[in-house]
C-alpha cells in the first residue's frame, strides 16, 4: 500500500509542481508586490487661491513624477467648449466664480481618474475645493487602497494674486477673469476652500510652499517637499 502510495506522490509532485509554482507566485508573490507597488503611490493636491500658479506647478509635478494630472477647472471649461450638458450646468456658476455644486463633482471625478487607471498616482489641482469635496476624495481614495500622500499649499498674497489674474484675463480672455469675478472667487476661496488647510494639516499632510518668485524656483521648492516628504 505504501509502495502504491509513494509511487503516486512521487508521480503526481514532479506534474503539477509548475502549477504550484504559478499558484504561489499568483497568490503571495504579486500581492506583495502590489502592496509595495502601492506605497510607492504619490497621490498630491496642490493647493492654494485663484492665481497662486497651481495650474503651471502642477503640470510640471506630474511630468516630473509621471502623475496624471486631474485639473477639475480644466474638464469644466472644456465641457463649456464642447457645449456639453455638463458644461451648460456649470457655466452659471463659473462666470460668476462661484463654485460648482459639490454633487456634481464628485462623477467628473471618478471619470478622469479611471481615465487613468494604470498610473502611479495623481497631482489633483482645483480639488478639493470644500470639506464635503475633501471627504468625499478620502472615502474614494480608500476605495481603492490609496490614500493622498501630501497637500502642496501655495503661498501667495492677496495683492499679488489679483494682479497675475488681471494679467491672466488680457492674455487669455478667461470669462472668470475680471476684476469683480476675481474678487468673488477670492472671497469665495477663503471662505469655503481655506479650512481645508487645517484639514489637511490635522492628518499631518500639509506642506507650505512659497507661490511666489520665478516658476522654476517654486517649482524646485515643490520637488523638495515631495522628496523630503518621500524619503519619509
Ligand atoms: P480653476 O481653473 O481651478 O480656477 O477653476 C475654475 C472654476 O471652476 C472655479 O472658479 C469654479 O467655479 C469651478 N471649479 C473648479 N474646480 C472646482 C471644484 N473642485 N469645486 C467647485 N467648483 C470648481
């Protein structure tokens, strides 16, 4: 009987040994590695008021760090371009530099990161806007096993901030660019947006950076706080 049983085992191992193998390296290996590919996740917002240059830093993060960059304002005015039903919603409250309703926020969202599901991690700039936003990315940010790593704050003062929106509305003729909607959306950033950094600095993910001098020195200034941030 023994003989009989040893004669199978030692038949059986040696064929299906390989398909152990893969079953191992299927079930422990890759999710090790997924869980480390994870930690190397860089999820950044960064942050500050109309004109604090978020739209320039960001584009440069994320080409630096291969991040995909979800810029919320960009998708709305390209919705309104495209005359979408979404652009038509949102094009009242743009103009007005008021803030888009967070309900409708939150679909546009969940798109533009599918959109780009295979990336290692995203630079978020104009979102969150409000605590109900901010809350909303965490629960789906923790959906999928992610987290933000680190908020990026801008720092810029109020004088110089409506005099590169001035600027900005003579060289790109923005709708939401003149000097009443400049200051509505400046009040609007400090009433609704602004708590956001202690939100952020309670969970020890705040990091202030100086928004104003040359692009690149800012830009060089970022890089230091996520790589100070990275290395731990
Ligand atoms: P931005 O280009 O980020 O300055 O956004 C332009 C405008 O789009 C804002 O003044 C808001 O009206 C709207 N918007 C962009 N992102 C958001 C957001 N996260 N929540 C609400 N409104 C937004």
């Amino acid at each position: 009987m023994t003989g009989v049983l040893s004669h199978k085992f030692t038949h059986y191992i040696p064929r299906y040994f390989p398909k152990m193998l893969i079953f191992v390296w299927n079930h422990v290996a890759v999710n090790i590695f997924e869980n480390q590919y994870h930690d190397l996740m860089m999820n950044i917002i960064v942050f500050g008021p109309p004109g604090s240059g978020k739209g320039t830093q960001s584009v440069k993060i994320a080409g630096k760090y291969h991040l995909a960059h979800i810029s919320t304002g960009d998708i709305f005015r390209s919705e309104i371009r495209n005359k979408t039903k979404m652009g038509n919603k949102v094009q009242s409250y743009i103009s007005k530099g008021e803030l888009v309703p967070d309900e409708l926020l939150l679909d546009i969202l969940k798109n533009a990161m599918e959109k780009h599901s295979g990336t290692r991690g995203y630079v978020f700039d104009g979102f969150p806007r409000t605590i109900h936003q901010a809350v909303s990315l965490d629960k789906l940010m923790q959906e999928k096993n992610q987290e933000i790593t680190l908020v990026l704050a801008l720092e810029v003062s109020g004088e110089e901030v409506v005099k590169r929106l001035l600027k900005r509305a003579q060289l790109e003729g923005r709708s939401d660019d003149n000097e009443e909607v400049i200051r509505n959306r400046l009040k609007v950033y400090h009433e609704q947006t602004e708590p956001l950094l202690t939100y952020y600095d309670e969970q020890d993910k705040l990091a202030t950076v100086p928004g104003e001098g040359t692009i690149e020195g800012i830009f060089k200034n970022l890089c230091r706080a996520i790589e100070g941030d990275s290395a731990g």
